[in-house]
C-alpha cells in the first residue's frame, strides 16, 4: 500500500502569537470525494525554522545554557539555540548569531549535523542542528526580553550520563547529541 498525500483547503489563520500562529487546516484523505463532509480538520503551529548548537571549546568541554522554561515550569539544561530569523542569511548563521547572543561565545568553524520535524503532527516548522568548534569567550552575552541565561562549561564525556539521569530532557538537544556521535565520530569517553 501507497500512502498518498491528503488535498488541503487553504487554511485558515485562528490565532497569532509572537513566535507562531495557529492554523485550522481542513483536507481531503486520499481516497475521498471533494465534498465538504469528508474534509477533517487539523491544527497545525505555524513557526520559524529553529536552530541549535553545540559548542565546543578546546579543551573539550560544552557550553551548555540553564534557563527557565515556562512550558514546563522548570529550569532545564540546554545548548544554546533559537528561532532562525527573517534577516538570517542561513540557519549556519542564526546558529552562530544564539551561540553569541546566548553565551557570549564565538566559534572557529560551525558544521551542520543535520535537521529534523520537532513535531510532524502538529508543526510546519524544522529544527537544524550544529556543531560549533574552537569556542570561546569573546563577546558579552546579548539575551532578548525573554531571556535569563546561565553559561555552564561540562566535559563532553559527561554528556551521556547527563542525558540518562534527566539532567537533561529537551529532545531536541538529545537529538542533536546523537547526530554529534554519529556524524561525526566524536567519542563521549574522552
């Protein structure tokens, strides 16, 4: 068995935030007519592109960021990362730009490890990864009015034990230490 696209109606905007909007999108399955009683309507977050990166220094240590989150009402632990703007010429560069506005620190290289859907059912959006290499500290932190940041440096090798133990829990950031450890060859056991 194929599975086929469903037909979208155009879709209708039912509420907008600063950082998304929510859309009412009806569609059609595959195999139904057109009338309007086999349409099913879906809703779906409309959102910018977001990036994160992990940045290493040269001593092998990342540079993690610890921030309030008020999804889940609790500080996490994270690598920086952010919404790729409108100005941003790439997500390359938006990753650079929340690795110096969020830390203060500047990378020698910033290699991409690839992209993912945060969430297919119910996101348009993609979350590209990086990895930034050489960082260091050059730059004073430049946070947005939503943000209140602490920089903390941890071993790479102490990245795996942090991740089982719930010390960190953002599945985007645990994808985006998979794909260091399998694109790249980077080793967490030193």
């Amino acid at each position: 068995m194929t599975i086929r696209p469903w037909r979208k109606l155009p879709p209708e905007l039912l509420t907008s935030a600063k950082v998304f909007s929510v859309h009412r999108e009806r569609a059609f399955p595959p195999d139904a007519d057109s009338n309007e009683a086999a349409a099913r309507d879906f809703y779906v977050i409309h959102t910018p592109d977001w990036v994160n990166v992990i940045p290493l220094t040269p001593a092998n240590e990342v540079v993690l960021v610890e921030q309030y989150r008020h999804g889940v009402h609790q500080v996490t632990l994270e690598i920086p990362g952010g919404m790729v703007d409108a100005e941003d010429p790439s997500p390359a560069a938006a990753a650079a730009r929340e690795l110096e506005e969020e830390t203060g620190y500047v990378a020698t290289s910033i290699e991409p490890l690839g992209d993912c859907h945060p969430n297919p059912a119910i996101q348009n959006n993609r979350c590209y990864s990086f990895v930034a290499r050489g960082a260091q500290k050059l730059k004073p932190t430049r946070f947005d009015g939503n943000e209140d940041l602490a920089v903390r440096l941890v071993p790479l090798k102490d990245i795996p034990a942090l991740i089982t133990t719930g010390a960190i829990t953002h599945a985007l950031v645990i994808v985006a230490f998979h794909r260091l450890s399998l694109l790249t060859g980077v080793r967490y056991d030193g």
